[in-house]
C-alpha cells in the first residue's frame, strides 16, 4: 500500500540477512481456506465475550496502515443497544418514507438483532495526510476483512453488509458518524447455524496476471 519505498529499506548490494524460518500452518491456513459469509438469519447466540471481542477487534486492528494514521475506527452494538439502535432507524425510515406498509415498521429493529453482535466499521481518512486518500480507505477495508478472518478463526461467523442505516448520511449520524467520515459496513458476527455452502470463487487464471517487460496488461491495448 505504501506510494513510496521506506526509508528503512535495504540498500542495494548490502548483504542479505538469512530469512526466519517460520513454519506454516496449516490449521491457520485451513481456516481461511474455509472462511465464508453465513447468511444473517443463521448467525446465532451466544456472541463473542467480552475478551474474545477484544481479541477479535486487536487483531482487526493489526493490518497495513502507511503513516500509521489508523484511518478507520469501530463502533460496536450489542445487547439492548441493537433494539435502541434500531427504533430511532425505523422512526427516520418512516419519516423519510411516508406511507410505509406497517409490516415494515420495525424492519431496522429486526435486522439488528439478528445477529448477537455487530461491529459498525467506519472509515476516516484524514485528508490534510500526507498519505495519499485511497490509500487510507484500503486500510479501513482491510480492518474489515482482518476482523470476518479473526472471528472465523475464534469459531464465529459473520457477515458483511452495508444497507440504507450505512448509507444514509442521518442513518449515519444516529450512530455518531458525520462526514468526513464514511460507514464501510455493519460487520455481524454470530455462532454459524450450519456449514454453509461455498460459493464458487474466481478462477485465478481469470484473475492473476504476470506482468513482463513490453506487454500491456490493458484490456483495450493488445
């Protein structure tokens, strides 16, 4: 993520330090070999405790961050605070909504508790950084995927989502986010029902390319 090289680099022609050798692990790599979204309504109690949520959010919080800005925070919804939450939701949705079908009243309500907990990911790049702004918002999306990989890790699952309560700057502002801060996604996180099926992933021919001196990787360019 870094634009430019670190001022700790190895010169060039300086000897090379022998690498650690660090044995792989293949529970570790078992368990991302494995990591999947489960359905929200299959997330389910009991949710993390508090020190395994402290785990979960210090290994979220341990991913690349050129300049060290931590351009990201977490806000975290749990126990009655979902319901609180999520009558002042539906209220600004009928407002904003007028004749809404009353099946739909409390639609904000239920969807909050229906994980045991959520983690609110917010995004907040810091635009007088040096750090270029991309590169802030990159960190903020690696917080986010550095947390689903630690729950699944500590036997949870989650699911990332970012609907109209992320995506509405008043939504947004009942939670205690105003611009220049942005809501990433509600990240819920609950005991998996069920092994849920995998979906098919991309084919890495499709995907991974090597670059070599003279050819364009442009899709327009031959």
């Amino acid at each position: 993520m870094n634009h430019h090289a670190h001022g700790t680099s190895q010169p060039v022609g300086a000897p090379v330090a022998a690498p650690l050798d660090i044995p792989a692990s293949e529970e570790m790599l078992g368990r991302l070999e494995s990591r999947r979204s489960s359905p929200l309504r299959e997330l389910l109690e009991p949710g993390p405790t508090a020190a395994e949520l402290e785990r979960m959010l210090r290994l979220a919080a341990r991913v690349p961050d050129h300049g060290r800005l931590t351009p990201w925070r977490f806000v975290i919804l749990a126990g009655a605070a979902r319901r609180a939450l999520g009558e002042r939701l539906d209220a600004l949705y009928a407002r904003q909504n007028p004749g809404l079908p009353a099946a739909k009243a409390d639609m904000w309500t239920l969807y909050l508790l229906r994980a045991p907990l959520t983690v609110i990911l917010v995004s907040r790049p810091d635009a007088a950084a040096k750090v270029p702004e991309w590169n802030q918002v990159l960190s903020a999306g690696a917080a986010g995927m550095a947390l689903t990989v630690a729950a699944a890790a500590m036997g949870f699952s989650t699911q990332w989502l970012l609907k109209w309560p992320g995506r509405d700057p008043q939504a947004a502002a009942l939670i205690g986010v105003a611009a220049p801060e942005r809501i990433a996604g509600f990240i819920h996180i609950g005991r998996p029902a069920a092994s849920s099926e995998d979906r098919p992933r991309p084919v890495l021919d499709e995907v991974v390319h090597y670059w070599t001196p003279g050819q364009s990787m442009s899709n327009d360019t031959p």
